[in-house]
C-alpha cells in the first residue's frame, strides 16, 4: 500500500494522516501478523528516532475509537492490534504466541439475538491452544 492509499484510508475513519500515524498504520497493513505495542514501537523506532511507545500506544488507540482497528484481547500479557476488521475469530497459540485469523465461521456466531438489555458495539471471538507447528504436524 502506498502513503497515498494509507492517508486515504486514515481520512475514511476520520483520521488526520502525520508522519507518526501513517507509518503505524503502513506497519499494520504489511505486517498482518497481529502485532503488539512493543513489537511495532521495535520495528518503527530505528527508521523514526523520535517515535515514542507513548505515540504508538496513543495512535493505536486513535486507530481503535475511530474503528480503523481492533485491539484484540487474546494474549495474557500484550493487547495486540489487527488492521482486519472484518467478521473473523483469532487462534492464539500458546506455545509459540502466534495469532492467527480464522474466517470460514458461521456469520452467525458473530449476532446476538435482540435484547433490550443489550447494545453491542464489538463482538471478539477468539480460541486458543497450540497451533500445528508447535504440535509438530
């Protein structure tokens, strides 16, 4: 994806485009990997000096209120952020702390019936257990 098409997309969720944020969300996009704070401030910091871990944790929660991503809460230690925000569950392996996107679900896992109890604003579905590369198949 080029910066024009990342400030494209930046300004679809209402999201002024600055350096700092388009270069986090260019990571996102090429790194489908479910990334966490750490391992995109690691990434970033050598190319962009000045970028703080305050920036990134402030621009990924920007990019998660305005809907752009979504912080998953699978992992015990790390909140990790996937630019995919499409219908779609995650499988978090515990041996080797790799998620992956799983989307050949039911879309109707994804609903709740109507209940006025209720207003649902996000629904995450997530599995783990080890994955078949720790398993050895």
């Amino acid at each position: 994806m080029t910066t024009v098409q990342t400030h494209r997309y930046l300004q679809q969720y209402s999201i002024k485009p600055s350096m700092q944020r388009t270069a986090v969300m260019e990571y996102l996009m090429q790194n489908k990997i479910h990334p966490t704070i750490d391992e995109i401030f690691t990434a970033l910091s050598p190319i962009m000096p000045t970028l703080s871990k305050t920036t990134v944790y402030n621009t990924l929660d920007l990019f998660v209120e305005k809907g752009a991503v979504q912080v998953l809460t699978i992992d015990e230690k790390n909140a990790r952020y996937d630019v995919d925000i499409s219908k779609h569950a995650h499988f978090f392996c515990k041996s080797c702390g790799k998620v992956h996107d799983i989307f050949n679900l039911n879309s109707e896992i994804f609903s709740l019936p109507n209940s006025p109890l209720f207003t649902i604003n996000s629904v995450e579905i997530s599995y783990s257990g080890i994955c078949n590369t720790c398993k050895g198949n």
